[in-house]
C-alpha cells in the first residue's frame, strides 16, 4: 500500500512536470474549487463540480500515459499507433464536454434557468 502510494505520487509529479495540458488543468482545479462553492447550489452539485474536473484530470493522465507508451515502442510513424493516441486525446475531449454542460448546467442552475 506505501509503495502504491509512492508510486502514486511520482506519476503525479512527472506529469505535472512533463504535460503543459496537466499543469493547465491543476490550475483549473484550483480555480474551479472556491468557483463551486460559488456557483453550486447544493452541497452535492458542489461535490459534482469539482469531481468532473479531477475526472477530467484523471482521463488526462491516462492519456498520458497511453502516449508515453505508445511513443515508446516506436518513434516511427504507425497508422495504427497513431489511431490509438487520437482515441486517448478524444477520451480528453468527450471528458471536457462532459465537464463544460455540468459547470453550464450548475450555472444556469445558479441564476435560476433551471
């Protein structure tokens, strides 16, 4: 379980050293926390807030991942490598629309659309 946890915590640090898109996302987490309580009506659409963007986070890390591995295998350019790592930055995408309509849909909550 330590070790799990070491290891944990040096992926972290990697990526957040390595990927301009991870760093982007701290900050956005950072900005989204204190936004929540904010925006969030409830305790629980406050909870959803901030744990769309770590899921957002988490589809981010193992995209990482999935290019680091891909990248090396081969440093030649394959069809099929690159298909792989277009479905993990499409797995970011779907995960930031996801995040977009429920962040919109609390909002709109907020200011009584809803």
């Amino acid at each position: 379980m330590w070790r799990a946890t070491i290891n944990s915590g040096n992926g972290l640090v990697f990526a957040t050293r390595s990927e301009q898109a991870f760093r982007e996302e701290i900050v956005g987490l950072c900005i989204a926390t204190p936004l929540a309580f904010l925006i969030g009506t409830t305790p629980a659409r406050r909870i959803e807030m901030i744990v769309v963007v770590l899921l957002l986070m988490v589809v981010e890390l193992l995209n990482t991942a999935i290019e680091k591995l891909a990248d090396r295998l081969t440093t030649d350019h394959d069809p099929q490598i690159g298909r792989v790592k277009d479905m993990g930055s499409a797995a970011v995408g779907v995960t930031l629309i996801i995040a977009g309509i429920t962040w919109l849909f609390a909002i709109a909550e907020r200011i009584g659309l809803i």
